[in-house]
C-alpha cells in the first residue's frame, strides 16, 4: 500500500473507531507499518485539515473528532475496483441497479488523476462472469419495490403463481433476497396473513400505497438460504 493509500485507510480506520479512537500501536500493526510513521501520516492528515485529535499517555491514542464536518470519503484504487467488481457481477435487473450505477460513478469522479489511472490499470486485470441470463422484471416493478422498502410503504403487487393465476394483494416488504439464481420480495402479505416470497419476474405491477406499513425485524426470516448473504457489515 503507498502513502496515500495508507492515508486515505488511517483516516477511514479512525473514523470507524468511533470515540474510542486507535492507538499508533494498533495502527502501525493494522498497516504493517512502525509507530513512527504512523505518527507522521497523521501529522500529515492534521496538516491537510482532518480534525484528528492526539491523546498522550497510557491509555491514548488518535480520535476523530465526531462534531467536527467530515471530509468525503475517499476510496483507494483497490477499494473503487472492489466496487466495479461487485457492480459488474450483479444480475441484470437487480434492485437498485441504477442507483448502484451512480454511485460507481461517484466513486470514480472526484478522484484525482493519478488515482483514477491506478484504478483503471487494475481493473483491467479483473474478469468477471456477468450474469446474463438472469430472470428480468420489468423497470416499473423494481422501481415500485425499491420505493416501497425505502419509504417504508404498504406495496400493492398483481403477482402471477406458477400455474398462471392472477392475483393483486397488498404486501408489507422486509427484504428482496438473491437465492436460487434469481430476484425475490419477501414480504409479509396481508391476503395470507404470512410472509411469502414473492418472484420479481412473476410480478407485473408493484404501486407503492400511501400507507405506512408495520416494520418487521428482518431476523423474523430465520437464516438466509443457502449462498445467500445480507449485504451489509
């Protein structure tokens, strides 16, 4: 890792410590790195206006000052390929697809030069399956979803069953899930008085209400199938 890699990590590092903060012991052996220059790259960060607070003594270490405004967060070339690998390999029509879009851009945008042409070199130098073959559901539905879980809205849906039947229903979402190559709302539906596991493709029309729906903890759905993983920490 380069210097201003390691910069951008220290900073990132401090931030996540919270109040407790880290101590140049526990940075230098995280980074690989000695105290000393450990201590220098936050002298460096000081000097380029981190609010970075310094705690002499047993017990001390750096902190980041919590009311201070932050800057930007910064990603390291790696980290910003990450992200291109993780976008590239997602299904085609998957939730929040085009949000995912803009953030990659945002990423990449505001990095300088040098930084921008590290990350491209390195991403030339991974390949990645992408996932053509995918099940779609229509744009409108996704974006009905998508509006329904972050609102936190009642969601009207017409689903298609396996063996053709039409239904429309409301439905109080929980979670979409990535299981058995293929999208799904799982959802607490009020017709069925259960949570149920609604196919994206088998959905035709996905109309957010006006109504607030009830929050269900996500854990209330056991454990994740096999493969499949939240997608936060």
């Amino acid at each position: 890792m380069n210097r201003t890699d390691r910069l951008h990590a220290i900073h990132e590092a401090l931030r996540r410590a919270g109040p407790g903060g880290a101590t140049a012991a526990e940075l230098a052996a995280r980074f690989e790195v000695s105290p000393r220059t450990i201590k220098r790259d936050v002298s460096a960060l000081q000097q380029a206006g981190s609010v970075i607070w310094s705690e002499p003594g047993p017990g001390g270490g750096y902190r980041i000052d919590a009311a201070a405004s932050l800057p930007p967060v910064a990603f390291t070339p790696a980290q910003a390929v990450a992200a291109a690998v993780g976008l590239a390999v997602l299904p085609p029509g998957s939730p929040f697809g085009a949000d995912a879009r803009a953030a990659a851009a945002k990423i990449l945008d505001p990095r300088e030069p040098g930084a921008r042409a590290r990350a491209a070199s390195l991403a030339g130098h991974v390949w990645v399956r992408r996932r053509d073959d995918a099940p779609v559901a229509p744009s409108p539905v996704l974006r009905g979803v998508e509006r329904s879980l972050g609102d936190r809205l009642v969601l009207a849906l017409t689903y298609r069953a396996g063996d053709g039947a039409v239904t429309r229903r409301e439905v109080e979402p929980v979670i979409v899930a990535w299981a058995n190559q293929r999208w799904y709302l799982v959802a607490h539906c009020r017709l069925r008085d259960d949570l149920r596991w609604f196919r994206h493709d088998r959905v035709d029309r996905a109309d957010p209400t006006r109504e607030r729906d009830q929050p269900r903890p996500v854990a209330d759905l056991g454990e994740p199938p096999e493969g499949s993983a939240p997608v936060g920490p």
